[in-house]
C-alpha cells in the first residue's frame, strides 16, 4: 500500500562526507565497523575516472550547479545514514552515489526527508533530482517515478536478544505486534499476511506504524512490538551493531530490487548516472561497486547490471 502524507519544509541539505563511529557491540558473528568500511569504501574511489561525455548528458541546471541533490531519509543503516552527531552521510549506497558524482564530475548533496512517504512526491515534483535510499523498485512505484536498479534484497524479521516470542518466519508473527514503516513494502507484506487466505488472516497481525527505523528499534525495545519487519540487509546490520535484536533466519521474504528513483521527465539525468553506475560495476568482483558492498557486508545483494525498471522486466517475477 502507498500511502500519501504531507512532507515538512525546512529540513537540513547535507553534503556527503564521513566521520568514523564505534560499534556498540555484536549479536554473533565479526562485529561491522561502520567507521571503517565508510573510509575503505572511499578508497575504492579514487580509481574512478571522469567522463566528459556523460557529464554532457546532465541537465543545465545540474552543471549550473555543480552537484546533484539526492532525497533520502537516512534512517537505514547500512545503506544510508548519519554518523553520530555529526549529521555526516555513510553508508553504501552515499559511497556509491559519491562515486557517481565522481565519474560526472559534480558533487552528491542530501535532502534529509521528514517522512518515508515523502521521498517519491519529492522526486515527482523536482524538489530533490534523484532517491537512492534503500528504495524498493516495485511495479506500483514505477507509476509515479522510474527507476536504476543497483541490488536485490527481500523482507526480514528482527526481534529482540533471545528471541523471547520464539519467532522462526512469518507465521511467527500472527497475533503478534508487529512494527514497520508507512508506505514500505513491508507494510505491503505485513497487509498480505493478515488478507483473507493469508497465513494470519485468522490470527491478524497488530500493525505498529513507525515514522523511521530508528522508532522501530524503539518500539521493539519499549515492547510496544514484538518484531520488526525491514529489509535483511538493515537486520543483518542491526544484528551486528545491536547486542539487543536478532535477526531471524529466515530465507528473505519478496526478493526484489532496489533503485535509484528519477522524474519521469528526467531522462538524460537517469541515462548519466545509469553510465555512471556501470562504471562502478565495471570489473566485476573487483569492481568499486563490489569492493564497496563487501566493505559492509553485503556482496550478497549485488547484481550485475544497473537495469532501467527491472521490476517489469528482469526481475519482474520477484516484484510487487
């Protein structure tokens, strides 16, 4: 379900950058530094080069300004996120869009963006030039804006250390309190769940809405819910940097891809940065673009190729 809300003025641009921040601990396994893998990630992009010919393809007011201004919500940990306090953008997908900006020779700025709901309006309406913020690209969405595909995840379930409710998959979660944000996919599949033929539609699942990912760690912490639905890569890191939640181990629920969200009148910007990303994935599994998902854990959800809406061709059977 895509659901619709008033999104605030008034909220901060920020420029991509880094700052290292500690780990607050392990659930099991090699712990992340996030610190680390944002400045190993960087690294990897001074092999990049510019390119004269798609910096052609952007649009005047882009090369007017020098930078393109990316709509994010920056609550989702490991893909995009601030750095403690210092409000500074990390995490893969701010590596990967600075590589971008790298190879069309113009700098990645942020709008933080108050509310989920209000990324794809933002896009519509031209007030930021692009999303890449751990976006599902679904057939609903390409209605309203399109999309660069760049990795597939699928639905994960988080609850707390020790799994007290003793959920193992999704019928775990009938009956339960079960936390997500607005507008998301996975409020899409908490909804198919609880729909008539669906495995609690006798037993329904009590939606706990949250604004951001952050309020869902607070709500399964407080016990206002019992577990969270978010992506498995989000899950995987919370595990990681959170000795309070556990990731259930569950095959991922709804695969499908992740894009880069454009206007529908933007196509000379979309084709650039499509350029610019098959630069990154150049190389393969030495690419920039691998390098920069294996220094966060995540090489698992790489694909080959930048597609152009994938969700109506190449990974049509995986979407929504």
């Amino acid at each position: 379900m895509w659901k619709r809300k008033l999104f605030q003025v008034g909220v901060p641009m920020l420029a991509a950058g880094m700052m290292a921040f500690g780990v607050v601990g392990s659930a099991g396994g090699a712990a992340l530094n996030p610190g680390q893998a944002n400045k190993t990630s960087n690294g990897y992009l001074t092999s990049l080069k510019y390119d004269a010919a798609l910096h052609s393809l952007l649009p005047a007011s882009i090369k007017s300004k020098g930078y393109i201004l990316v709509g994010a919500q920056m609550e989702n940990a490991p893909d995009d996120f601030f750095s403690g306090s210092s409000q500074s953008a990390v995490g893969f997908e701010v590596n990967m869009a600075k590589g971008i900006g790298k190879v069309l020779g113009v700098k990645i700025k942020y709008l933080q963006l108050p509310e989920w709901d209000s990324i794809v309006p933002s896009v519509q309406d031209g007030r930021v030039n692009m999303s890449m913020t751990a976006m599902n690209d679904t057939t609903a969405r390409q209605q309203l804006i399109n999309f660069i595909d760049y990795l597939t995840d699928g639905v994960g379930i988080l609850v707390k250390a020790g799994n007290p409710e003793n959920i193992t998959g999704p019928s775990g979660l009938c009956g339960k309190n079960v936390t997500d944000v607005a507008g998301t996919t996975q409020e899409q599949y908490l909804d198919s769940l609880n729909a008539a033929g669906g495995v609690c539609a006798s037993s329904q699942i009590t939606e706990v809405i949250a604004p951001s990912t952050a309020q869902e760690i607070i709500n399964l912490g407080t016990g206002r819910a019992d577990a969270i639905l978010n992506d498995n890569i989000t899950d995987a890191y919370d595990q990681q940097t959170n000795p309070a939640v556990y990731s259930v181990p569950y095959k991922p629920i709804d695969p499908g891809p992740y894009g880069i969200g454009f206007a529908k009148d933007s196509g000379h910007l979309m084709k650039a940065v499509q350029g610019a990303m098959l630069k990154l994935m150049s190389g393969g599994t030495n690419s920039v673009y691998t390098k920069i998902l294996t220094a966060w854990n995540v090489a698992s959800v790489a694909i080959p190729y930048p597609t152009i809406n994938g969700c109506s061709t190449t990974y049509a059977a995986d979407c929504g």
